[in-house]
C-alpha cells in the first residue's frame, strides 16, 4: 500500500523519474511553454517554481549567498546555460511576484491514449 507516499511515481524507475523531471524543467525555462500531459506538468510545477524563488532570492543575496543560489540551481538543473538563463532572464521578471509563477491550461484528451493534455506556461506580467 501507499499510504501518505507523497510525489508522481510517473510509471517510471527513480532515475528515469528524475531525469524527466530534469529535462522538462529546462524546457520549460528555455521556451517559457511546453505542452505536455497533466501528470508530467503537476509533478514538475512545484520544482519549477522552487527554483524561480531560489533564483529570486540569489539575485537579492550578495557575495557567498549569491553564489551558493547558484551552485543549488545548478545541482538541481545541470546547465549552466539554463542557470545564467534563469538568473538574470526569468527571475527579474517575477521580482514582485511572491508566488504563482506557472500556469497550467487544459487542452483535453490526446488522441491516441486519451491522456489530459495540458499547456504548462511561465505567467507573463
């Protein structure tokens, strides 16, 4: 039984779970939209956001804070195109914003499987 086992197993092993998560969350800052399936985009939304407030927080910290922001954001994501890109593009943005960054809108049922489909989208301002 898995009572009080929190988290989207995602039909998927602990490694492949997270690479998956990994990579979604780099295309969703790279092109700031992504389609996918319901499941998916609930699972990454919390890690997605996560990470924007810990951008956030990085730019106001300063000297050994900032630095350490960073080296989370990169043990998290393991770009470092996608942190520069995070850091100085995608979190400025969202400076006065104390949460919500993503949003997520229903398309309906994909074709082949019937899967919910979903838009998982940064909030624009």
């Amino acid at each position: 039984m898995r009572h009080k086992v929190a988290g989207y197993r995602l039909g998927r092993s602990k490694d492949h779970r997270i690479a998956l998560r990994r990579t979604l969350v780099k295309q969703l800052f790279d092109h700031e939209r992504i389609r996918t399936t319901r499941a998916k985009a609930e699972a990454i939304r919390q890690s997605a956001e996560k990470l924007i407030t810990l951008a956030k927080r990085g730019n106001n910290a300063e000297g050994a804070s900032a630095i350490h922001a960073r080296r989370i954001a990169v043990s998290r994501l393991g770009d470092d195109q996608m942190i520069s890109k995070l850091f100085d593009e995608i979190a400025p943005r969202f400076a006065n914003r104390p949460g919500g960054y993503t949003r997520i809108i229903k398309l309906g049922a994909r074709q082949g499987d019937a899967a919910d489909m979903v838009i998982l989208e940064l909030v624009e301002e």
